[in-house]
C-alpha cells in the first residue's frame, strides 16, 4: 500500500532537458534543481517565499521554486538561470546586467534575472516605476537596484524579452 510519504517518480522538462527522478514527497523544487540537478543557479536566500533568489520559470509562470514541491513539477517544463545562454552567448537580459554592473554580490541575480525577463515578456517597454514595481519580488541587499533598472531598461531596448 502506498501512503503520502513515499517517493514519487517524476519527469520534468529543466532548461529543455527531460528529466526523470525518484523524489521524496516533501522536496522542495529549489532543493531537487540545486541538489539533484546540480542547478546552482537558483538560490536558497530565505527558504520562505520573501527574497526571489530561488525564482525560476514553471510552465511559463515565474515561481520561486522554494515555494514549490518537485513532485509538482511533474509532467511540467522549468526554465532556471542556467538554460539562458545558448552556444556561449549570454541572453541580452544577462548581458545587460553585465554591461550596466547590475550586481555586485551576485547572489541575487539569478532570480532577479529570471523576472526581468518575465516582467519584459508583459510589459515591452516599461518604464522605471515599472521596472521597480515588477521585481518588487526579487530582493538585493547590495545594489540599491539603480543599475538593475537601468540594465532591464538597456534590456528592452535591445530585445523584445522572452527565454531564447
Ligand atoms: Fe525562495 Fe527566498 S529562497 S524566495
Ligand atoms: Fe548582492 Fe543583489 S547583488 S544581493
């Protein structure tokens, strides 16, 4: 008989790859990418929901992946971090925040990246109030978010968003 307690067989499309794992029913999604997968680029900063270092792309949804179990992820497509440069290229939301020194620690640029690319998906063009008003989600403690804007700004005017 099985109860709630026992593994789960998943498969899961991550940064385009299908993959298929044997996961304990309480593993968050941020743990299995980190740990199974060895995506490192989703962080752990709180573990509660509140700091966006963990935000992935679930089924074209952003999510912070700490919020999620992976058997909920099953049959589904993430996008982290790490599927965004192809062929050594960055994506152009990557290279702007590069060009426009959008961080310094690091820690939160994964996720941060992840909802500047959502956040131009809805809205082309946005302006600053936009900008700081869509990654309210995303927190940075070292930036003071002046060169996030201006790089998701830069963004826009280089791409029309999206993850290829
Ligand atoms: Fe998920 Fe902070 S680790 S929101
Ligand atoms: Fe350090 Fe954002 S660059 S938390």
């Amino acid at each position: 008989m099985s109860t709630d307690e026992d593994p789960h067989t998943i498969t899961v499309s991550v940064d385009g790859q299908v993959e298929e794992a044997v996961v304990a029913p309480r593993t968050l999604l941020v743990h299995w990418l980190r740990d199974a997968l060895d995506k490192r680029g989703p962080k752990i900063g709180c573990d509660t929901g509140n700091c966006g270092a963990c935000t992935v792309v679930w089924d074209g949804l952003l999510v912070k992946s700490c919020t999620l179990l992976a058997v909920q992820a099953d049959g589904q497509q993430v996008a982290t971090i790490e599927g965004l440069a192809k062929d050594g290229e960055l994506h152009p939301m990557q290279q702007a925040f590069h060009e426009n020194h959008a961080l310094q620690c690091g820690y939160c640029t994964p996720g941060m990246v992840m909802a500047a690319i959502s956040l131009l998906d809805e809205i082309p063009n946005p302006s600053e109030r936009e900008v700081r008003i869509g990654l309210e989600g995303n927190l940075c403690r070292c930036t003071g978010y002046h060169n996030i804007v201006r790089a998701v700004q830069h963004a826009a005017g280089s791409t029309t968003g999206g993850q290829s």
